[in-house]
C-alpha cells in the first residue's frame, strides 16, 4: 500500500511558483493497478516521482506500508520500485539482454544469472529470445516498450511506477501492448502506479483511478465504471468525455437479456420453402443466420435473393458480429447487435455454437433500464441528456475504490 498524506509540490518562486500537486491524499492498494490520469500538466509525473523520491514533496508525506520514504535512502527505496517511462529509456549501446539484466547485476547478481533471467523476461513480454543480442534501435518501438518493462520487472520490485509507457506507439501496437500487460499483471500481482492522459487507457487498465486536474488537484478517485457513470464534477465529465456513457456500458453485465430462438440455415443447403416467407415485409431483407456443420455462426444472407433451389454459399453472407457471451457487458451485447446486418446479436455458447441472437431493441431496453446514458451507435456520443453530469454528482464516487 502507498499513502499520500497531504502530499504538496511547488516548483519555482515568487511570481514563477507553479503548483504542481496540490494537497493530494489518496492510498494506493497493494497488488492493483491504480492508474493517474489527466491532461498535460496536472502532476501526474510529479506525483509519481514523489514515490521512488525522484522528486521530494514541498510538504507532506509519501509511505509505502506504512513506512514514511524520507526514512528509507534513496537507492534502497528505489531497488524495490520498477520504474518504465515513454520511449523506454533504454541504453542504446547496450544489448537488448544487458538493458534487462542492468538492475540485478548492479545488486550484485553475476552477469551469467542475470542473463539467464533476462532471457526468461523476454518471453514472459513477449518477445523472442533471439532479440536479447540486439540493440535497442534495431527494435520497434513497441518492442522497446516491451523492453522497458521487462528491464523494471528484472529486480522483481514489488512495486512498479509506469509514466506514459505505451504512449509513443501507433494505437495497434498499443492496444497489443495494454492486453499483454493485463494478462502479464494477472500472474504478477504487483502494485502498479500507472500514469497516462488517455482516459481509454485508463478505463481499459486500471483498477482505481485517480483522475487530476490542473494544479494538481485530485478530482475524483474510483473504479472506472464509477468516474464514467458518476464523473464527481464537471472537470471529470469534460476529461472523460461525451461518450462516457458509451464506455460505461462495458462494465453493466448483459445478465437479463433474453436469447431469443434464431432459425438457420446450414451453409450449402437452400431453404427449404423457397427464398423468403410471405409473411416478412415486401421490400425489405429478411436476414436469415447462416451456421456451419458445428452450427457455428458464419454470418447472414438475405433470403429474398437467394434464388430458389440453391444452395447458400460463403459468397452469399454478410458477416456481422458474434457475440461470444450472452450475459457479458451490455458494451459487448450492443456492439453484437448493431454490428449484425438483422439487428440481432448472435448468442453463442462456449463451444462456439449458436445458442439464439439478442436483440437490438432488448439491449437499449437494458440499457434504460442501468440507467446508464443510452447511446445512438457505438462510438458516438450519448444522448443529449448527459444524466450523470448534473445533479448526480456522488460525493461517495470520490472514496477509495475497493
Ligand atoms: N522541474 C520542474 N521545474 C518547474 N516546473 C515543473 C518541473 N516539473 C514539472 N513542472 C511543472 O509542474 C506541473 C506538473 O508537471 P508534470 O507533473 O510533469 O505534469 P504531467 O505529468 O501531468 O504532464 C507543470 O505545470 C510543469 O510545467
Ligand atoms: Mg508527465
């Protein structure tokens, strides 16, 4: 656990005195992701090099279990906290292998044992031993990211401090970048300070977030799906953004949607009473799910042009998303329902077989009813009635999250 007990810092004097952190108080749980974001400028930065007392705080204290940092010297405190920045920081005349090993070996380790472990970390982010001979400008960025954090799980610190790590890669590598940090979290369990200006990132990464201001101020600290649902002012319902609503749905469980019964039709058969019912609506598709042998989903055809007598072929489907679990977040439902040519989210059970679709209507009807702001398509913006932002604002949203 890391406190910050009234944790202050100015920088400069007189007329150019910038409040960097403003009275910022706020515990940090042991073994979860707790993520500081906001705009430039806000003191994230600060604030996290106050942990591993890169920089020392104007007033206030700093302790990690319960232990105030000034009583502990500097590279002592700073062994045990990994520390990963933007663009990796890592030595461009050493070797990928050397750039991982740095740390264990300045603690003493011999080169042979910390190369042998910074071989095993290579892997663990990822990345193919037969990189450990490279220099870091032979890599990808993203790949030196991967270095980066393989570097500051070296020393296996308790306690890892990441500024901006992914924020230098294009959004694809990032987005790869952000799921093998989660699943590698998942075996780790380290106390993780996370600082990023990308609200995504933060929704995506974060156990608790600690959204800041600026001058420093903390505005609101909670889950993510609590600042998206309950932003605590306006300055977090601006930083969080319009489509905050949108996003919040990933964290409201699908639980209640009904799985309605889908006809198919398996892929090489024609139907069996001709291209369309007569009683589906003249003009319009009349969307039929198309399944394979294992009846899983292969995606949809119109019947009104399938000519009678043939057979349903790939060439014939219009793919649209399958939605992997029907009680899964609403985010997820949605997306399955609107991204379907018929409006209807394909259901599928672990097998990957269809079990029936949820409907569009049955999903925005859920959606109501979470009171969550009902979005008009995925990744736009919610309905002009932004809920959360008036009058809801929760002075609970700011406790600690749990
Ligand atoms: N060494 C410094 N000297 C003077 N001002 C600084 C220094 N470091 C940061 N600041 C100022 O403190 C504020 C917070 O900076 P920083 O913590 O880097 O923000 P962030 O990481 O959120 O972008 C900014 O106004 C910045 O200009
Ligand atoms: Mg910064």
């Amino acid at each position: 656990m890391i406190n910050f007990d009234n944790v202050s810092k100015t920088f400069g004097e007189g007329d150019h005195r910038t409040a960097a952190v403003d009275d910022l108080t706020i515990e940090i749980p042991t073994g979860k992701i707790t993520v500081f974001v906001g705009p430039s400028g806000c003191g994230k930065t600060t604030s996290l090099r106050m942990i591993n007392r890169m920089i020392e705080p104007t007033s206030g204290t700093v302790l990690i279990d319960g232990v105030d940092t000034r009583s502990i010297d500097a590279p002592t405190l700073r062994r045990g906290i990994g520390y990963v920045i933007q663009n990796a920081g890592l030595f461009p005349h050493r070797t990928v292998l050397d750039n991982i090993a740095t740390v264990p070996v300045l603690q003493g380790q011999s080169r042979r044992s910390a190369r042998a472990t910074a071989a095993e970390l290579l892997e663990r982010v990822g990345l193919p031993e037969s990189m450990g001979q490279r220099y870091p400008a032979q890599l990808s960025g993203g790949q030196q990211q991967r270095v980066g954090v393989a570097r500051a799980l070296a020393a296996d610190p308790p306690v890892m401090l990441m500024d901006e790590p992914f924020s230098a890669v294009d959004p694809v590598v990032r987005a790869q970048l952000q799921d093998e940090f989660t699943r590698l979290q998942a075996e780790l369990g380290k106390t993780i300070v996370f600082v990023t200006h990308d609200i995504d990132e933060a929704v995506k990464l974060g156990d608790g977030i600690a959204v800041l201001a600026i001058g420093g101020r903390l505005a609101q600290y909670a889950t993510p799906a609590e600042v998206l649902s309950h932003p605590a002012d306006d300055f977090v319902a601006d930083f969080v953004g319009r489509d905050r609503g949108y996003r919040a749905l990933s964290f409201t469980a699908a639980g209640q949607l009904p799985v309605h019964e889908e006809p198919t039709l398996r892929l090489g058969s024609s139907p069996a009473r001709g291209p369309a019912p007569s009683s589906a609506p003249v003009g319009e598709p009349y969307w039929v799910l198309v399944v394979d042998d294992a009846r899983q989903p292969r995606g949809w055809v119109d019947a009104r042009r399938l000519t009678s007598g043939r057979g349903v072929e790939l060439g014939d489907l219009v793919l649209g998303g399958s939605l992997a679990d029907p009680h899964a977040s609403l985010r997820t439902a949605l997306d399955a329902a609107l991204s379907s040519p018929s409006g209807r989210g394909v259901a599928i059970d672990a097998d990957g077989r269809v079990i029936g679709t949820v409907a569009a209507r049955d999903v925005l009807r859920a959606i109501e009813a979470a009171r969550v702001n009902a979005p008009h398509s995925p990744g736009q913006g919610t309905s002009p009635g932004a809920g959360a932002r008036e009058g809801e604002a929760d002075p609970a949203a700011a406790a600690v999250p749990s």
